[in-house]
C-alpha cells in the first residue's frame, strides 16, 4: 500500500514539473480583454483573401527553458485550427467580399 501511494505521489509530482517545462513562457497568458483584443472593425466576409502569420519570439520566451519547445508547439496547434477556418473562409468567399487580404498576427 505503501508503495502504491508512494508511486502515485511520484507521478504526480512528475507530471506537475512535466507541465510546468512545458508551459514555459505561455505561462504569461493573459485573457483576452476588449482592450487588448477588441472587436473586429469589419466582418470577415468582407475579405477575399486570408494569412496567418507565425508567432513572433518575444524576449521573455527566449530566456525561458522550454519557452521555444512550448511556442512551436502553440504555433503548431494554432495553425491546425485557424489554418482549417481560413481555408473554408478562401474556398467559399462571400459574395460581397473585396479583393483585400486579412493579415491574422498573433502574439
């Protein structure tokens, strides 16, 4: 019984520093506010075309352990959803769409 709770306490405190590397400098996430991140100025469907920019490195990311393991993997993560959404928004552009291109730049 020992043992058991021994191995469990072990785990834990393994998977709790596990995350901790991982996070690195995503630790820093901030929730989003209207004014860090307001509204849109205009609908999507007011452009044509579509680029999502990579992540820029910031200065507190280069000086963590992990911080550019946890960025590509963030950038990874986010071009498998946001990539899907901006491919369907290309291949079925509105009809009142103009020929402008919405620069997506994540930080």
């Amino acid at each position: 019984m020992k043992q058991s709770m021994s191995a469990k306490r072990g785990f834990m405190v393994a998977a709790a520093v596990s995350i901790s590397l991982l996070t690195g400098c995503a630790a820093n996430v901030k929730l989003p506010s209207t004014e860090v991140n307001p509204p849109p100025a205009e609908v999507f469907s007011n452009f044509s075309d579509f680029e999502l920019k990579p992540m820029e490195r910031g200065a507190e990311c280069v000086q963590e352990r992990g911080g550019d393991i946890a960025l590509t993997a963030i950038q990874a993560k986010l071009r498998v959803k946001i990539g899907k959404l901006i491919e369907n928004w290309k291949q079925s552009p509105a009809p009142n769409a103009t020929s402008r291109k919405l620069i997506i730049e994540p930080y």
